[in-house]
C-alpha cells in the first residue's frame, strides 16, 4: 500500500529533528515516488552518501512502499548559503 505525504512527513520528523522538508509526490497522487529535501544539523560532518544512507535507513519501512525515492540532504549553514545564493 503507498504511503501518503502526511505519514511520510510524520515518519520523517519522528526520526530526525529537521529545520526545513519539502515533500514532492512525483507520482500524480498515487504515493508511488518522492522527492524530499531535509534540512538539519544532524548531517553535519557527513559526507553526501552517508547522510543518504542514514535516511535510507530510518525510512526503510517507508521507502520499501514506494517505487521510488530521491532526497537532497543538506545542513542549516549548506541550505542558508544556498539560499542566498538564489535570492
């Protein structure tokens, strides 16, 4: 059964302590593919691969519901300077 933004988001928070998510179903509503991007301190430190991985494996359960699963990881200072590039 495909998981619903909603319980995507709650999942999310109740595992990593997030200062920003955006959540895109790129399945036209069918629950099938995401698209998140994470916001948080706890990926300081980390390289690219191990923060995937991380979340890879604190979402296991919800990612095995789906077709497909893409994320951009970034920390507080990465996505502020980010940010400010764009503006």
């Amino acid at each position: 059964m495909p998981i619903n933004t909603i319980e995507l988001e709650n999942a999310i928070r109740k595992v990593l302590a997030i200062s920003h998510l955006e959540i895109v179903d790129q399945s036209s509503g069918c629950g099938d593919n995401y698209a998140v991007l994470l916001v948080s301190d706890v990926f300081e430190g980390k390289s690219t691969l191990a923060r995937h991985r991380m979340v890879n494996e604190l979402l296991k359960d919800e990612i095995a519901q789906m077709h497909a699963f893409s994320q951009k990881t970034y920390t507080t200072k990465q996505w502020e300077a980010l940010a400010a590039k764009t503006s």
